[in-house]
C-alpha cells in the first residue's frame, strides 16, 4: 500500500486559520494522504488532516459530511465508510471499499453539511472545504505529480525577469537596476543622487562601448556584412582586387594673351583655373583666392610649366594658293603660319589645337561645329618655304598616329559663290597645357602668399601628434582628397601623345597627399604590402561619409612614427566625376598679387574627363570574390596570344611555342591594326607589355603575319544605263583596301589569321555598287601559285599562321592583284 499526500493550494490562508482567533471557531482540510491497495480486492484509505480540531460546539463529522465526486469513466466510489477516529483530533480516515474501480482523472473529496445539502458545514472554511487528488499518484508517470497551484503561479510570475539580450545603454542601466533590487533587500530603486546610481550609470556606458565594440568586430569581419568602406577595401585587397578610390579629371586649357606685358610670361605648373563666374575677371589675385578658397567646389591646375605669347593665340593654316582645302580624316600633319618672335616658335612637344572657328556650309561663327576640336602634341616642326609667297614664315608641324585628326577639317572653302574670296574655318592654336582637378592646400610657393595666409588652409591632423598608448590613426580635417595620375612632360617620349595624356586611368590614380616632419616627407601608397621597415609611407583611408584617415605602419610594413613628432601637411583636394565639366567651363587663372593686372584669358576647349567616383560598396561586394578569375600570367601559347591582342596596335595574334636547345621561346606572330609592318619600335612596345605575363625562363619572339597575296579576276558586266569606266571605278574602290576613313573589302583589318575568304561574299560586294548588273569569278587563288580548285571550291583557306592579302597597288604586284574585265554598260 503507497500514501500520497495532497495539499489545498492556499498556504497562507491555512497559517492564518491556524492562528488565533480563527482557531478557535473555524477549521478546514490542511491535507489528504491516499493509500491505495496493492491490488483492487483490498480497500483504499482517504485520511483527511484538518488545519484545527473542530470546535467545541461543532457537532461531530459523520460519514454523510464527506462526499466523493469526480472521475471520467469511473464514477467515483459511492461505497465508503468513516472510520472511529484515533488519538489525532485533526485526522479523519475513509476507508473506500474493495473492487469499486477508478480512472486517471480528477476526483474531488469535500466536507459537506450532509448528503441532502453540498455547501460546506458553518465551522469549515469555505475556502478550505475540498482537495482535488488523484487515485493513481502512485502509477508511473513523465509529469510532476505536484498539484499546480493558481497562488504559486502567480508567485513565480511576479519574479524579476532580466533580459540578458540587451546591447545598448538603456538596457544595461535597467538590468543592473533590476538586479540590485533582487539581490539587495530594500534597495532604494532609480534614484539619480544614489551613488549605486551613478556607478552603475558609469558601468552600462563602458558595457554599451563594450558591446559595440562587440558587435563592429563580429560584423566588420566579413565581406559580405562589413559596413564600413575601410574595411570593405581591406578585404577586397586580402584577394588582391584593389579598390577603385575615384580619380580626379583632366582636361585641356588654352590661354590667350592679351596683353603686351604678359609676351612670354611663363605659366609655372599647378596654377590654379577656376569656372568661370558672371562679371568676374579672368585673372584672380592669388590673396583673394586663398580667401575663398575652402569654398571653391571645383579648381583645375596646370600639369606643367607654359610660356604664353600673344601669336600662338590663333594660328593659321597655309592652303598653298587652294580657295577651298581641308585637312583629312586621320591627317598627321599641317602647315601653318608662323609668326613666331625670337623664343616663342612651335617645338616639338608643344600641344596645338585644331579647330572649326567657321561653318564651311554658310561661314557663320555661330554655326561652327564644336565636335570638330581637337588637341595633337607635336612630335617635329620642319620649316618650310611656298615659292609663290617667298616672303611668307610656314612650318609643317607633325604629331603622333596615336592623335590622328578624328574628323574632316575643313581649313577654308566658298561659302559665298565662286566669285566671292574663299572663307577660312579652321585655326590652330597654341598656349594648350593639361590641367588636373584638385586644388592644393596649401597653395603653391609660385603664388607668393603670405605665410599666414598659407596657415591659414593648410589641412591638419587630429590628434596632431603619435601618442605612446595605442595606434596613431589621425583624421584629416578635409576629405575630397584627389587622385591624381602623374605624368611627365619633360620631353616628347617621355609622356607620349595627346590621347594618351588626356585619358586618366583610375588605376594609376594614387593619393595627391603628403607629409613632411622634420627630418624627411612621407609619401601616401595604396598599401602598405610592399614598404619596408624603413620605407617613410602612409595609407589614406576615406570612408563612406568622406572622412579621411591616415594609416601607418608598423615598423613591419613601413615606418611607424616617433611618439610626439608634428607633421605639416600638403595635399591637393578634389575628385569624382562632378568635375567632368563641358567645353567652355573654365574663364579664371590665378596669378600672384604683382601680375593679377596682366590681361591673360583661359578656356578649355574640349570637355574634361576621366573624373571618376571612388567605387561602390555594392560594386566592391560583386568584383572582389571573382577577382581572382583574372588573367594575370601567361602559362599556355594562347594566353601570349590573349595578352597581345590587349595591345592598342594589335588586330589579332597568334603564339606558337617552340624548343630552341637552351630554353623555351614563344613565336608571337602579330596582325598590326591597319596592316602596318612590325618595325623595332612596335616590338620593343609589344616586349613591354608581354613582360608582367612572361612566364620565368621562357622568352617571346615577336613575328609578323605570313601574309598571302591574292590573285583575283572579276568579269563585271555594267548596266545598260551605266558608264563602263565609272562602274570599274566604283568596284575598284569597293574591294580595295582603301583607308580608315573608307575602309574596302580587302581592308587588313578585315581578315584575321585563317580567317578564309569566301568567293560568294566578294561577288556580294561587288554587286552592291551602283550600276553592276553582275559578276562573274574568273580567277580566284593564291598570287604566284598554280590555281587548287579554290574557284570551284568557292572558298580560299589560309594556314593558321597566314593573313589574306590584296593591295591592289601596281607598284607592288606581289601584294595582291584584283583584275577587272568590263562589259555591258555604254
């Protein structure tokens, strides 16, 4: 037989009803305890523990003051009997009789005023006047056989909840407060004068840092979840994609001398050009332009020295006696005019500008074509003389293939009838220097500012100084820092031509930054990967909302530096594409204060470009996983190939590798644009670009294409309306190679290696002149080589290693002949 006990879930009011004076006249059930027989044929015992022993007055409990209820499938048993009670005057015994069965269900045992009436006796609390229990606690069970109090839930209930979760101020104040009053009996609460107070304020502001800290760390750590720019770009370079920080604009101005004082005036390099402002002179004094200077969006200076005259303003073409002339698309060259003092004549090197001034449709000014500008650099002056005008100064000026005209210059034509003299439209002009975004702080020496005034903008560094506890990682008072690409205009060679210059590559962009102390300068660098332990450099760092901080090394990765040494800062400040200005923005060059009354003029013919935003974090997230893809070497003869035909002057390459005895050699046949030959100059270009790519121990051997003049006999027949001569003209011209310009059928750059030559797409070539009537082959095969079917074949199939040819040009036979045999027509 097993007893279980079974309480009245009220504690309190049982303690209370225990106690005086509510002893003494009321009483109620404290507990029960079932013991259940082993088996269904002995009978259960229900004993019933009062709080108190019935009072005086209260007539004694008979079997008829307990009932039974409950169960689902068993009733609850009907059949029990009161047993005498014993020495306890509390304790009262029901003894259940055998075999009446019982479920797992609830039943109720209640203390009743007799079978007829079920509210409980006038002496039993009402409240303590029934148990709920259960007849089969002693079964094995998965659940707590405790009863479930309403009063203990609601005990639990009211505990403090903390919520260890909470990562900011607030919630840390709150759970450290909530805490205390836990732990601390009659802890005062939230009062801002407690001491308590205050060191607990104290310890959730560290904790909030803390937890910052915490989570910048956990989410910095990533690419995919890093926020901020700086650490985007770090992770970017750990899987070697540089980050593309923007990069400042260029553009060329033209100056115009206006004055006699300002004859051969030298423009120093990094003069700074202003856009041009309403009823603003063209020439700024340099004190008013140190004033405004923090409040100038856009400021251009010049790449490099210029010495101005008056001449070079516009220079005319010479036409050799023509009424109308023009220079050709793809010209590399001029005559000009020249009316040059002593020291100021044209030299190679120079920028010239080559213009429409004119309309040549109806010669208006207005009208003139604004495209039609252009900028060469000069690569030879040659004087030359016109016998008809012995008296006349002319220079022929020459200039790169890089910077051929791009367009048809018309230089003068009769705009007006025959009669009337011809209308010039063009000039050229000198006085050109490149110019680049950003503005220098402070601004160059040349400008003769005070030193306060130089003070004045000059960027800082805060904290000013290294400090011994930490990393010195200072914030430039500035952002905006250009990127600027330098380059060098001391000779012909050493920068290249117009075209070139003007491009800015953004991956040649670096930081126009710079720092000085007082033993050496420091110099900015994309990284610091490859600095030494010695190297004086440093790591410019903009994030997203434009703030510039400067990273050090560490005595590792460059040199870190001495606690409390000071650094005076220079720097030029500008980039992104807001400077892509258009032609004409420019009106404003500033000179030092004793030359601002000089009439000098600047514009900038052409539009600036190149100005570029520094990259996206988007865009950053998307390249920097997939930068390892790009090819980078070359290992296999087509990727030789694949890095050739980036170069600027190749059509198409093939790479062939070959064992000479000593070492491996790549024979890189090269298809040049245009067909041009592959000169030593070319190869020596081409050997430099393939040199990062070259595999270590293999050597590249550069060859020109096998070229393969074609023999070809086309029997034309004209229309009936058609002239004859004009017809084979009009062919002649469509299937020769022709120019740039008006590329034919048989242009170079029309034919690839192997690429075969289809007879059905000649014959549609020459079909589409105006007046043919039709076209039949005749001849179609290799020059100077027995016919092998290739006309009944239809098609002439090169080797891999061979280019098509057919000139057409009668001095040089074996480049190709294109025979035409006419008929029809008139």
């Amino acid at each position: 037989m097993s007893a279980d006990r079974y309480i009245c879930c009220d504690d309190r009011r049982r303690t209370l009803l225990s106690q005086p004076p509510a002893n003494a006249s009321f009483t109620g059930i404290d507990y029960i305890e079932i013991r259940a027989g082993e088996t269904t044929l002995l009978p259960t015992f229900i004993d019933v523990m009062l709080v108190n022993p019935l009072p005086g007055a209260a007539p004694a409990l008979t079997t008829e003051n307990f009932r039974l209820a409950g169960g689902v499938r068993y009733p609850a048993p009907a059949d029990f009997e009161l047993l005498p009670q014993g020495a306890e005057p509390r304790l009262y015994t029901l003894e259940v009789a055998a075999g009446q069965l019982t479920d797992f269900s609830a039943y109720r045992l209640a203390i009743v005023r007799g079978d007829d009436d079920g509210a409980p006796p006038a002496f039993v609390d009402a409240r303590l006047a029934a148990v709920d229990f259960s007849f089969k606690i002693g079964c094995a069970s998965d659940y707590d056989c405790a009863p479930d109090c309403e009063e203990e839930a609601e005990a639990l209930a009211a505990d403090p909840v903390f919520d260890y979760r909470v990562r900011d101020y607030q919630g840390f104040r709150r759970l450290m407060l909530d805490r205390i009053a836990a732990l601390v009996p009659g802890f005062g609460g939230d009062n801002p004068v407690d001491l308590t107070t205050t060191l607990v304020e104290a310890l959730a502001y560290r904790a909030d840092q803390l937890s910052y800290k915490l989570d910048w760390v956990g989410t910095e750590a990533f690419l995919s979840t890093a926020r901020s720019r700086t650490s985007i770009a770090r992770h970017a370079r750990l899987v070697d994609y540089p980050v593309g920080e923007g990069a400042s604009a260029r553009l060329f101005a033209r100056f115009r001398v206006e004055d006699a004082a300002a004859e051969g005036m030298l423009l120093p390099a990094a003069t700074p050009l202003l856009l041009r402002e309403e009823g603003a002179d063209p020439v700024i004094a340099a004190s008013d332009y140190a004033r405004r200077l923090k409040g100038i969006a856009t400021v251009f200076e010049t790449v490099g020295a210029l010495r101005l005259w008056d001449w070079q303003g516009s220079i005319a073409f010479h036409s050799w006696a023509a009424d109308e002339c023009r220079l050709p698309r793809g010209a590399l060259a001029a005559t000009l005019v020249d009316a040059s003092p002593a020291g100021g004549a044209l030299a190679a090197g120079d920028f010239l500008l080559l213009a429409e001034t004119h309309s040549p449709e109806n010669g208006k000014a207005e009208d003139a074509d604004l495209a039609h500008r252009h900028v060469v650099r000069l690569t030879r002056v040659t004087p030359v003389a016109d016998v008809l005008q012995p008296g006349l100064k002319l220079v022929t000026v020459e200039w790169d293939q890089a910077d051929a005209l791009p367009f048809d210059l018309v230089i003068q034509a009769k705009v007006d009838g025959d009669a009337a003299p011809a209308t010039l439209c063009a000039e050229a002009a000198g006085n050109i220097m490149l110019a680049d975004h950003g503005a220098s702080m402070p601004p160059a020496a040349h400008l003769a500012l005070t030193p306060a005034e130089t003070d004045a903008v000059r960027p800082r560094l805060s904290p000013p100084a290294p400090f011994d506890d930490g990393t010195w990682r200072p914030i430039l008072d500035r952002g905006d820092v250009a990127r600027v690409q330098h380059i060098d205009l001391g000779g012909v060679d050493a920068a290249g031509p117009a075209a070139a210059l003007a491009h800015v590559d953004p991956a040649e962009c670096h930081a126009a930054l710079w720092l000085d102390d007082d033993f050496a300068g420091w110099a900015a660098r994309p990284d610091l990967l490859e600095s030494s332990r010695y190297s004086r450099d440093f790591v410019v760092e903009e994030a997203i909302d434009g703030r510039v901080t400067l990273r050090f090394g560490d005595d590792i990765n460059g040199l870190a530096p001495t606690v409390g040494t000071r650094f005076s800062v220079g720097g030029r400040f500008g980039s992104g594409r807001r400077a892509n200005v258009g032609a004409g923005a420019i009106g404003h060059v500033v000179l030092k204060d004793s030359i601002a009354k000089r009439r000098i003029s600047v514009s900038n013919p052409l539009g600036a470009q190149g100005g570029a935003d520094p990259e996206s974090v988007a865009d950053i997230r998307i390249h920097a996983p997939v930068a390892f893809r790009r090819q980078e070497r070359a290992v296999v003869a087509e990727d030789y190939a694949a890095r050739a035909r980036t170069h600027h002057e190749v059509a198409d390459a093939v790479a062939v590798p070959m064992w000479t005895g000593a070492w491996q050699t790549i024979l890189l046949y090269i298809d040049r644009n245009g067909g041009a030959a592959v000169d030593a100059a070319f190869t020596r270009d081409l050997l430099r670009h393939m040199e990062d790519y070259r595999l270590i121990g293999f050597d590249i051997a550069v060859r020109a294409a096998r070229l393969v003049p074609l023999d070809i006999e086309l029997m034309v027949c004209a229309a009936p309306h058609a002239l004859r001569s004009s017809v084979a003209a009009g062919v002649r011209a469509a299937l020769r190679p022709g120019g740039a310009d008006r590329p034919g059928f048989f242009h170079p750059d029309h034919f690839d290696f192997g690429a075969p030559l289809y007879l059905s797409q000649l014959v549609a070539a020459a079909m589409a002149v105006d007046g043919v009537e039709s076209v039949t082959p005749r001849k179609f095969q290799r020059f100077g080589r027995l016919a092998d079917g290739e006309l009944a074949a239809g098609v002439i199939r090169p080797g891999a290693l061979e280019v098509l040819q057919l000139s057409d040009d009668a001095s040089f036979p074996e480049q190709g002949r294109l025979g035409l045999v006419m008929g029809g027509g008139r």
